[in-house]
C-alpha cells in the first residue's frame, strides 16, 4: 500500500512529491488564498460545517464565493480523508488544510485574467503532537511581537487568508528572543489580538476574558471553547484587552484546531499561573474531551515520539 501521501489539486488525487501548481496562480503572485485548516477525532473531521461557514464568508467577502460550493467543499474533504487515513494509527488522528486561489492569471500585470477557473488544493498530515505535546504540562511561552496584525480598515481580519506577512515576521521576531516562544500580536491600537495561528484567553476573576472579534481570525476552536465554558457556567466577557490584563493573569491559554487548547507558562519573561493546565483549562480539556470520546492530551502525549 502507497505510503506517500496523496494530495487533491483540481479534481486529481496527486502524490505529495509530485504535487504543483502554476507560479501564475493569484494564489503565489498575490496572496489571495483561502482556506480552513481542521482535524479529524477519531478518523471523523472535527466541526466541518463551521469550517466549510467560515471558508463560505471568507470566499463571499473576497468576491470569489461563486468559484466553490458547499458540495465540493465536503467531497474533497471526503477524497483526502479516505485517500490518506491508511497512514494513522487507529487512535490517532490527521490534521488537513483546504485552500481556494481565484486561479491563474496573467504573467505580465498589465494583462487581465482570462481563465476564471479556481485552483482549489487539499492536503493532510500527520498531527504535529511533538511540536506541543510537553506543553500541555509545561505551559508555552509567550513573546510579545514587535509586528501588529493589519487593522480592519485594510481588510477585514475575521477572513482567513494566506497573506500573513506580519505573522511570519512576528514569528521569528518571538523565536529571536526565546526560541520556545509563540507570538502574541497587537493591533495598530495597542490591544492584544491574537497569536500567529491561535486565538488567546485569560483568566482572570473566575472569568474567561478573550479579545473582541473586531480585529483577530475568529478561530473555530475559539468558538468552541467559548460554548464549553457556557454549559460549565463559566462567565466569558470579549473585551478590548492590553498586556496589564495579560501581565495580571491568573491563567492563559491559546485555542487552535490541531492542540484544541494549550495553556501558557510565561508572558514576556513574567510567569503566569502555577499548574498546568491551570483550573479553567483543566475543566474544559475534560469537557472536549468527553464530547469527542478520547483523551486528547492522552493521544498527544501517546503519539508525540511517532512520525507517521
């Protein structure tokens, strides 16, 4: 049985090491990709309608909405899931990410697009628990970016997109001063927006506190964990946050879709909380991960050596 991954570009399933697309495509020229990136539970994709809601609204918002529809969204998820799930172990899981370019376009910027066809490209992976599994009992550090998220009066930042220039900077900005780091990233305003692929919570006063939606990606995860602490009765407040409320903060973590949540030891050199996971995060890893029915701090710590 084929040990490469395959991946899916425009109706063909493509083995990973043959995989290419045009150097014209809009999506390498410009930026103008869109995309989701999810995981499976249980060899089962985790949420694919908010997903497939929130890579509609950001189609729709760059104008290309008509070039990709909720039919193809879920037939390409089910091609790559069945095309690559041989790989993982029973009780592991995959990670994938689906991206839409408006398609190839003129070589000379003069010239106008001719061909209207999207170029629409899906792909898994293994999940990256190495890269995270330790922190779930370490807590990550955090370093805060010199490099701010671009304002909504550019574009509008709830739209997830590749152009993310700001965030590759931030990144190794975070890795030049503690290599162990993540960025946190501010707005052009001073508030604190999120981090370079994951949204942020503080805990604060028996209260979730997370920065309003008006100038971040607002993440799935994120979400996620906002209905959680809503059934455990844990108060949430979205609000214009600054690094007084994080530098205070009883507890922090960050959401995203491949570690769900990962707690966080350390801003700017102060420490923050004193266990890991801290108490709110402990509640809510508990609550994920009786709805998906593993461990998943379990699996991760589990597989974390295996490269698969």
């Amino acid at each position: 049985m084929n040990k490469e991954r395959l991946v899916y570009i425009n109706g063909e399933m493509i083995p990973e090491s043959k995989a290419k697309v045009s150097i014209f495509d809009i999506g390498f020229l410009y930026g103008v990709t869109l995309y989701e990136s999810l995981r499976t539970f249980k060899h089962k994709w985790f949420l694919p309608e908010e997903h497939w809601i929130r890579l509609r609204r950001s189609l729709g918002y760059a104008g290309i909405g008509c070039l990709f529809t909720r039919q193809d969204y879920y037939k390409v998820l089910d091609q790559i899931l069945k095309a690559n799930i041989h790989l993982t172990d029973k009780d592991d899981d995959i990670w994938a990410n689906i991206q839409v370019t408006p398609g190839k376009t003129f070589p000379m910027p003069l010239l106008g697009q001719t061909d209207k066809t999207p170029t629409v490209i899906a792909y898994t992976c293994a999940m990256p628990h190495r890269e995270y599994a330790r922190y779930y009992t370490e807590g990550k550090h955090v370093v805060t970016s010199l490099f701010r998220t671009p304002p909504p009066q550019c574009y509008e930042q709830r739209m997830k997109n590749r152009s993310r220039f700001p965030h590759f900077l931030s990144k190794r900005d975070a890795n030049r001063i503690d290599k162990d780091a993540f960025a946190l990233m501010l707005d052009t305003d001073g508030f604190i927006a999120e981090g370079t692929g994951a949204n942020i919570f503080f805990v604060m006063d028996d209260k979730l506190y997370t920065p309003k939606p008006r100038n971040i990606l607002v993440g799935i995860s994120r979400q996620y964990v906002i209905q959680l602490a809503n059934k455990l009765g844990m108060k949430v407040v979205e609000d214009d946050l600054t690094l007084y409320e994080a530098y205070n903060a009883e507890e922090a973590f960050w959401t995203t879709s491949s570690y769900c949540i990962l707690p966080i030891s350390m801003i700017d050199g102060r420490k923050i909380g004193t266990s890991y996971p801290g108490p709110a995060a402990k509640r809510l890893f508990s609550a994920w991960s009786r709805v998906v029915g593993l461990d998943i701090v379990g699996q991760a710590r589990k597989f974390c050596d295996k490269h698969n």
